[in-house]
C-alpha cells in the first residue's frame, strides 16, 4: 500500500479539497503531530473510526518504523500536520526520505501552505523566493547578513508574535531600506496584512498594545509596494 501525505487547512477548515477528504475517510491510520488538532478536523467532516498515530519529532524514529510496518502489511496510511502541509518547518521530511528509499509508494496532495498564501498576498516579488523557515534564535545577525546576500526575490519565514518586534529590528539594522509584509492569522477571522518599509511596519507594531497570532513574515529587498515603482 502507500503514504498518502495530505495538507490540512492552515485555519479555516473549510480550505481542504474533496480529495484530501476522501482520503482521510478512507485510511485505518492517520499519522499527525497532535491527535487533539486533527480531531477537531475529523469531527467538522464527521470522519469516525480512526486510529492516529502521534508523529512528532521527539518520536519520528519510533514511529518511521511502525509506520513502514503498517505499509508493508498492506495499510494505507495518511500523514498530516496541525495546519498545512506536511514536512514544511514540520514533521514529514524524514517519513518520506525513509519511503523513498525503501521504494514505498508515496502520494502528495496539493493543499494549503502558509508561506505560499503569504507571499502571493504580500505583493512582494514572486518569480524567486527564498523559504527560512523558522527564524533563528542563535547566531541571527550573521544568519541574516549571510541570508540577505543572495539574489532571492523575496525572503520568507515563520515566526512568532513575542519575537516579532526584535527580528524585525535586527534586520533593520542589517538592511535599512528592506520591504516588508507581515501576514498575520491568514485565513481566519483577523486575517491581516501589515506591508511598507520596514521601519514604518516596526512604528506600527509599536503602536499595538499586545501582537497575537501566527505569523508569516515576507520581506524583499525590491521596493515593488511603492506606488511610484508600477
């Protein structure tokens, strides 16, 4: 049998395709970081009689192997994150890298990705970017300075609302003149977009008692938001 590797919505439960639904009705076995997240998916679409299997990293070795073994005894199994896509800044690279080698079937489905809804929705360069995944928290000056040497079109990474504030003045610091767009909540009820030059995005989260909320910052070192550059 195979592994089906499903992305699941990166907040409203309704971004998920047909497939992907059929999929997790179909499967005995639901591989997933938290079995209290995706729950609360299989209940809005009513699927029942799952067996889920904690995948996280602290377990990925574990649970590579039982997962195989399942596979082997002609079981499909689904693998999902909390939101998103499996195996970006989550769990998943190593199941598959251990699928492939080991010639089992794997299956992905297209769906929902957070880095990709941010960087279509900041309006910032598209035809190359660069992924960082979750910021740094050793070592960022250097990492940034070395990250922002290359000619990506824009820069894009994860990071959280306590940390948003210093990161965004760390890069200050490093490139003055740099674009940004902050996508904050995406898909849920206080979706935003904060875009314009970086120092002007700092002075507006200054303002704000109290930042909430997944983060997505997209950042670019073309002015592509001025109006005067069209």
């Amino acid at each position: 049998m195979k592994l089906y590797v499903v992305p699941t919505p990166i907040g409203n439960l309704e971004d998920i395709t047909i497939r992907a639904i059929n999929i997790l009705k179909s499967v005995k076995f639901i591989a997933c970081e938290d079995t209290r997240r995706i729950q609360i998916l299989l209940k809005h679409y009513n699927i029942e009689g799952k067996t889920l299997l904690s995948y996280y990293h602290p377990k990925e070795a574990i649970q590579i192997r039982k997962i195989i073994s399942l596979i082997r005894k002609d079981e499909d199994v689904a693998l999902v994150s909390d939101a998103g896509t499996p195996s970006i800044s989550d769990p998943g690279f190593k199941l598959i890298n251990t699928c492939i080698k080991e010639n089992i079937p794997i299956e992905v489905l297209p769906g929902p990705c957070a880095l990709i809804t941010a960087l279509v929705g900041s309006g910032l360069p598209t035809h190359s970017f660069m992924f960082l995944g979750f910021a740094p928290r050793k070592s960022q000056e250097s990492f940034y300075k070395e990250v922002f040497s290359s000619d990506a079109g824009s820069y894009i990474l994860y990071e959280s609302p306590q940390r948003i504030l210093d990161t965004l003045e760390l890069i200050s610091y490093i490139e003055p003149n740099i674009t940004v767009a902050i996508a904050r909540e995406l898909t849920k009820i206080h979706e935003e977009y904060i875009r314009g030059n970086i120092k002007d995005v700092i002075e507006e989260l200054k303002k704000r008692n109290n930042i909430k909320g997944e983060i997505v910052l997209v950042l670019s070192k073309e002015n592509t938001l001025n109006k005067e550059s069209n």
